[in-house]
C-alpha cells in the first residue's frame, strides 16, 4: 500500500522522478505514474491510485497549472483532506488552491537538509499518518440494546438539519467519433466537476466515484443514483457540427430518470482552446442556477416533514418578490428553521438576514433591533464560519443594517471558499455601492450576473445597478436597469421607486408620479414614512437624498393609477 500519490506536469516528469527518489529515501512508499501516463489518457489504474493514497503530493508549475489532469487530482485530494501542493517554479495557481499552504521548492536543488524541504516532508508525514488513523477500524464493542418501543429516539442532528442537494455528472459521449472529441468529453467533464464543487449550493460527486460508469450505456439510472446517493444526474454529449463543437447538457430527477433542463453551447473550432474555460463556467453556471431553483419550487411545494434546510430555502424562494407579505413568509421560515435545529449555522443566518431585509424596509432607526441582529449573525457565525452560504447571508443582513464595510469582510470570505457564489458577489456589490465604489459594485453585480445565470436575485441586481448609475449621474442606464428589473419582476416596488427618481432628475414629474403609485400598488405595506427610511438608508451618502425624501412628500398620492 503506498503512502502518497504524485501529480505532475508532464513537461515537469524529470522533477518528479527526482522528488519520488527522494521521498522515498525519507521512508514513504510512494506511487506516480511513470510509465503510465500517455499524454492527457486519465487511466483507471491511476484513479484507483489516487483514491487509495493517503496523501495527494502535487507540484504546481507553469506547465501543470494548465493540465486539467493536475487540477482534477488536486481537487481530489483536497476534497479527501489529503492535499500537500508544492510549487516547483513561479505560478498562478487555480484560485480555488490560491488559499491553501503550498511549500515554496521552486529553488529546491535536491538538498534533503534543506528547511524547506524538511518542512514539506513533515507535512506529508503529518497528512498521511492523520488519514491512515482515520481509515484504522474502530475497536468492536457490544451492541447495545434495542430501545424500548415506548422510547422513540430522537432525530439525529444531520437529518433534521438536511443535506445539500446532490449531483453526479455522468461522463459525455462523443457523439463525433473523433479521438481528439474524446479527450475533450473526458476533460470537459472533469473540469465541469471541478467548477461545480466550488458551488456554495450543491454537493457534487467526485469523478473517481463514477469512473466505472464512463464505457456503455446505462440502462438504469434510477439503480445507479441510489448507489450513488444523489438527487440529480447531469449527462451529455459532445459533436462537432460544421466549423462549431456542440455541448448538449441534459438535468435528470435521479429518483424517475425525468429530464429536467436541457440545454446546448456552442463554441467555435478554431477559437475552442481560447473559449474552453468560458464554457465550463457556462455550463457549471447555469446547472446550479437550475438546481438551486429546482430545489426552492420543491421545498415549496412539500407539505411537511421539512428539514431545516428545506425551511431555509423556502425562505430564500419567498424572497423571489421581496414584498412586505414575502418578506414576513421568508421571516417565519428562518424561525422553524431555527427551531427545527437550533444547533444549525445557516439558519440563524437566514433569521438575521430576513429580519435585517425587514428591518432596512419598514422599520425606523432602532439601535436595540440592530443589536439584536447583529447578535444572531454572531450566533450564525460561531456556529459555521466557514460555510460560504453562512457567510453571505451574513453579509447581506450586515448591508441592510447600515454595516456594508462589514458586509464586505464576510462576503469577500465567501468567495474565498466559493469564488463563484452569485449570493456573494451580489453583497460584494450591495456594499460598494453603499460605499460608494461605483466600479467596483458594477463589476461585483456583472459577476453575480454571470456566474448565476436566471438566479432568484436578478431582478433585485437589476435594480441596484440602476442605484449605481443614478448615484453617477447617468440617469440614462440607471432607467435602462430599471426596465429590465421590471421586466424580471413587474411587482418589483424598487425599482418603480428608481424610476421615479430618474424621472424627477430628468425633470418629468408627470411619469414621476405614475412610477411612484406603481410602487405603491405593489408594495402595499409602504407609507410615507417607510419610504423615507428607505431613500435615506439607500442615498444617504448623496447631496440630494433630503431633495428625494421631499419628492417623495410632494407626490405621495392616495388615488391609484390607472394607465
């Protein structure tokens, strides 16, 4: 049984082979596929390698940080909790490896005295005897009783707390009959996984996992998910048409084998090595966006029995219209969520948000409210610091608050852990824009937009873009966004309310008028002084935010608009 598994760069073999002798020499049984590794072939023997090794030695260089084979094992063993990266000569490393401690050996020249080296072998030795401990079998001991049939034990944590929903992404056929298809399929699918387990929202399955299902059909996908353990199953395939590669993606219910999205990319031949990444993040985009919407339509349609995570993400799915009726549903579903497992991060982060998005809606200045919120986000916190949809939520009820310098710590620690969470990025860019950051809010909401395609908040991205703008003085986009806004959510009170405004700042108090009675058709809980409240907490940095609060007086109406 070796000790610790090898990854390289192909162009790096020579420092490999040195590196292996010399572990070896320090008393490790070492595997690295020297004679195995044929160009970009991912071969069994090494997946089954990979697997079974204690500790995932990878040596990051210019060249492998290129190789989707290195970047896959990588994942693997950081996934496994046996990741040790070394960096053999000045890099980039991919983003998600950008945090975690890599031995610098990039001027390592064989000296087994070396501190640096020292160090490295003793972090290898420390991963390794760690894992084997874990895989060690647990002394029997006697099995206890049955429980009295007048005992019901209680639910175990876990379940009353809910899982992230699960997803296997089934090896892509070649539908072209081309080698060169073939080793795209195979990696396109890797680095599709690779994207997808960055996801804050879903838990995907490792490639190794389903390695066995790469060669024939499958004649049953219901029998292979249950062994899988998985509640979706992502497949396609991939054919060259004319001058363009086509990507065919396809999203199966595990439990019945029903499509449920499908969805085809096109890129072109000649531009395919320059356009790859763009379309993994494409693909990987738009599959979590329907996960996650997915998982909000079921959750609110299930009568009962919810987890807590079901509860919160019924309070996610009623912030879809943020009305004074949705805000208080959202509200409620955070506190059974609480109730359900007090013990669980994500929903006391859920209760703070949905009372801070209240309390920055409809509620006056109250320091001891404000209080209150904050000590729920420090519940949420101690409970799960690390979770990156804790850490979101955090950042968004810091933002509704009157706290965006904070929201910025905590959402640019979510992106840390998830740098493509679309939740994050939107609080990233709430922030700045209470800063007053312009470009840096543009480019936040740009990459929300992207990495989170048809994502629930879009319509609400919309309207802060507008804010942005109108805060610019560009009075032109700032209504572009809000009709777009509209056109997401035509109930969507705010951005009727940024209408008004640009339409008062371009001097049309006619329209301003009517924008602002649309508001208050849809938002039917605002009054006069709520809306104050809301233009100081979202303009109070602008020299004109008193001009927009007396606007606001002077064409407050009771008669409903009926053009």
């Amino acid at each position: 049984m070796h000790d610790l598994f090898i990854s390289y760069g192909r162009a790096d073999e020579d420092i490999a082979r040195h590196m292996a002798a010399s572990l070896k020499s320090e008393g490790f049984e070492v595997w690295w596929d020297e004679t195995l590794r044929s160009g970009d072939t991912y071969d069994e023997v090494i997946e089954k390698a990979l697997r079974q090794a204690p500790a995932v030695v990878v040596l990051w260089s210019a060249t492998s940080v290129q190789s989707r084979w290195v970047r896959s094992e990588a994942t693997i063993g950081d996934r496994h909790g046996a990741l040790v990266p070394a960096m053999i000569s000045q890099c980039e490393r991919p983003i998600m490896f950008e945090l975690t401690q890599t031995a610098d050996l990039t001027n390592w020249d064989g000296d087994t005295a070396n501190t640096r080296w020292r160090g490295f072998v003793a972090d290898i030795r420390q991963v390794v005897e760690r894992r084997k401990n874990q895989a060690s079998p647990e002394p029997e001991q006697a099995s206890p009783p049955p429980p009295s049939p007048a005992m019901a034990a209680p639910t175990p944590p876990a379940e009353r707390e809910g899982e992230l929903p699960s997803l296997a992404v089934l090896p892509f056929k070649n539908r072209s009959g081309i080698e060169d298809d073939e080793v795209f399929a195979i990696g396109l699918v890797e680095d599709v996984i690779d994207a997808l387990s960055q996801a804050a929202e879903l838990r995907v399955i490792s490639s190794s996992a389903i390695a066995r299902f790469r060669d024939g059909e499958i004649a049953d996908i219901e029998s292979m998910a249950r062994s899988l353990g998985v509640r979706y199953i992502l497949e396609g395939n991939v054919r060259r048409r004319m001058k363009t590669l086509r990507v065919t993606a396809q999203l199966l219910d595990a439990g019945t084998g029903t499509i449920l999205w499908t969805q085809k990319f096109e890129r072109p031949l000649e531009e395919l090595a320059e356009l790859e990444e763009d379309l993994v993040i494409e693909v990987a985009a738009h599959l979590n966006s329907q996960v996650n919407r997915l998982e909000m339509e079921h959750a609110l349609k299930k009568p009962d029995n919810l987890t807590a995570w079901e509860m919160v993400t019924r309070a996610v799915a009623n912030y879809r219209q943020i009305t004074g009726e949705t805000l208080m549903l959202a509200l409620q579903d955070a506190q059974q969520a609480v109730e359900i497992a007090p013990s669980y991060g994500l929903a006391h982060a859920m209760l703070a948000d949905a009372n801070a998005t209240i309390y920055m809606h409809v509620m006056p200045d109250d320091p001891e409210t404000v209080a209150k919120i904050n000590g729920e986000i420090g519940r949420a916190l101690a409970l799960d610091p690390d979770n990156p949809m804790v850490l979101a939520h955090v950042a968004e009820a810091y933002n509704y608050i009157g706290q965006p310098k904070d929201a910025l710590i905590y959402a640019e620690r979510a992106l840390q852990r998830s740098p493509n969470f679309g939740l994050a990025h939107y609080n990233a860019g709430i922030a700045y824009a209470l800063l007053g950051n312009h470009d840096e809010a543009l480019e936040q909401f740009e990459l929300e937009m992207i990495g989170a395609p048809g994502a629930h908040t879009q319509f609400a991205t919309r309207t802060w873009r507008g804010s942005v703008h109108l805060r610019r003085g560009d009075y032109d986009k700032a209504r572009e966004e809000y009709e777009y806004s509209i056109g997401l959510n035509h109930i969507n009170g705010a951005a009727y309310l940024g209408l008004f405004l640009v339409d008062m700042l371009q001097g049309d108090p006619h329209a301003a008028r009517q924008n602002l009675q649309r508001m208050r058709e849809h938002d039917t809980q605002a009054t006069q002084e709520t809306l104050k409240f809301r233009l100081r907490r979202w303009f109070g940095q602008l020299d004109q935010c008193d001009e927009f609060c007396e606007w606001s007086d002077q064409h407050w109406v009771t008669e409903s608009v009926t053009s």
